[in-house]
C-alpha cells in the first residue's frame, strides 16, 4: 500500500505571495530509486523542452552513472569541472555547467568519480546541504537534478536542494513497489532539511495502450495521486529508446515521435504547475 502524507500535496504558503510576472528560479528533483523508469530521459526531455532564448535551464546530473551527460552528447570523462568538483569544493556551479546542442540547456555532468562523494560527504558537517549551498547563486530559470536509482545521501542532496520533486512512474506491475519507501523520504526531508518541499507530480512513464496491465496501473497511481498524476502519459517508444545512444534528446532525434510529442505536452503541464 502506498501511504501518502497529505502535506505534499498542498502548495507552500510563501509561494501565493511572490510577486506576479517575476520569474523566480525553480529548483525540480527527479527521483525514483526504481531503475529503468525513465527517470534520467524524463529529466533530460522536460528540461530540454522548458529551454529556450528565454529560458535558462541547468540539468544537474547527481547519477555516477552519468546517463543524463551522456545523454546530451556531453563527454563526461573529458570534463575537467562537473558534479563532483562543485560538491567537493574545487569549481563553481558556472564553472561547472556545460553547454549542450540545445540552446540554454546546460549540463552540469558526472562520472564515476561522483560516487566517491557519497563517501566524502559523510563526515562533512551539515552534509545534507551541499548540493543546496552550491546552486545558492547559479544563474539559471529552472534547474533539475537527475538524482541517482537509490536513496541514499546523494538523493538526499538532491531533495534538500529543490523546491520540487517530479516522480517518474513505469507502466508495469512492480511500479507502486517501493514508492511507499520514496514518499517516506521525501517526507522525512521535509521534516528536517527542506521543509518548503513540495510533490509536483507524478509522471506515468513507458506506457503500452495494448497492454491492459498499463492501464490498471494507470488507475492504480490515479487513485492514490489524483490530480497530481500528470495528463500527459509517456509511452513505451523506440525512438525514445534510441535518442540517448546518439547523445540527443527526443526533439533532436524525432521531433514528430510519439514520445517527442509526449515530452512537449509533460513540459507543459510542468511549466504550469511550476508558474
């Protein structure tokens, strides 16, 4: 069973009295410690799509993995400053940001050595708040941070530096299991570094209409979310599937796919919620 705290779902009271027309910076975790659910191409193809000549969008990559790097075409062996230098304290989050093919979509990248901060942030004083304390000044509209398939201190980085938590959800059996664990965490971050967290959505990702098991999962993840399940639903897609290996995302790849029409209409959706 999922058990949702209600707190979550409500807006937090000091966003009603921001000023109207002023463009505030938004911070948006993506996060499930499940693997393989579209986390990291959700990440990548919302961010890409909120960038424009307007908008500066920042992608921090926080996965040692470094799929969302690679995924823009970002080399990340070659790359003298990314996550690890800022969370170390040897670059700033400018020094660290890459650009991308995408106009105004920087990447900030990572690579194996991103799982040694993990380590190295244990016996740091206040080690919750690094990821926080580095972002304090960057220069973006919106920032996502790819957060890691675990819930571990790099997640936790992750929840306490953003305003948001956007939670990708695969269309399979097994895809409530283990969001209980999540929710908890998120939870319990809101109860100790981050308390202004909020949930912004869950997004239904991998989606097969031929599959009947897609759709009682769909209404499985309605009835416990309600409205903050996002409309547009993400379906399983080989083009999708295709893009990371090019470096690209979806609308470079195809831009009149299925799920580069999906991702137009999830960013969307995001965009407004985040307004």
């Amino acid at each position: 069973m999922v058990v949702i705290n209600n707190d979550l779902f409500a807006p937090r009271g000091w966003y009603t009295s921001q000023k109207v027309g002023v463009m505030t910076q938004k911070i948006v975790a993506v996060v499930n410690q499940k693997g393989g659910v579209g986390k990291t191409t959700s990440a990548i193809n919302v961010a890409a799509q909120l960038a424009d000549s307007h908008t500066r969008v920042l992608l921090v990559d926080l996965d040692p993995q470094g799929n969302a790097t690679s995924g823009l075409g970002v080399y990340k062996e070659k790359t003298k400053y990314n996550t690890y230098s800022v969370l170390s304290g040897s670059s700033s989050v400018a020094e660290a940001s890459h650009k991308t093919n995408v106009a105004q979509l920087f990447v900030m990248p990572a690579n194996a050595d991103l799982a040694g901060a993990e380590v190295e942030l244990v016996n740091r004083q206040q080690r919750e708040f690094s990821l926080k304390k580095a972002l304090k000044d960057a220069q973006f509209d919106y920032i996502f941070i790819d957060c890691p398939p675990s819930l571990g201190l790099l997640t936790i980085n992750g929840l306490t530096a953003a305003d948001y938590v956007l939670i990708p959800v695969q269309a399979e059996y097994y895809a409530l299991e283990g969001l209980s664990q999540l929710l908890t965490t998120i939870q319990a971050v809101r109860s100790s570094t981050n308390p202004q967290l909020e949930l912004l959505g869950v997004a239904l990702t991998m989606y097969d209409k031929r599959n009947s098991l897609s759709e009682q999962v769909h209404s499985d993840i309605e009835h416990y979310f309600g409205d903050k399940l996002f409309t547009a639903i993400i379906p399983r897609n080989v083009r999708l599937a295709e893009a990371p290996s090019f470096g690209r995302t979806i609308y470079e790849h195809d831009r009149w796919s299925k799920g580069a029409r999906a991702y137009k209409a999830l960013a969307k959706e995001v965009q407004n919620r985040l307004r």
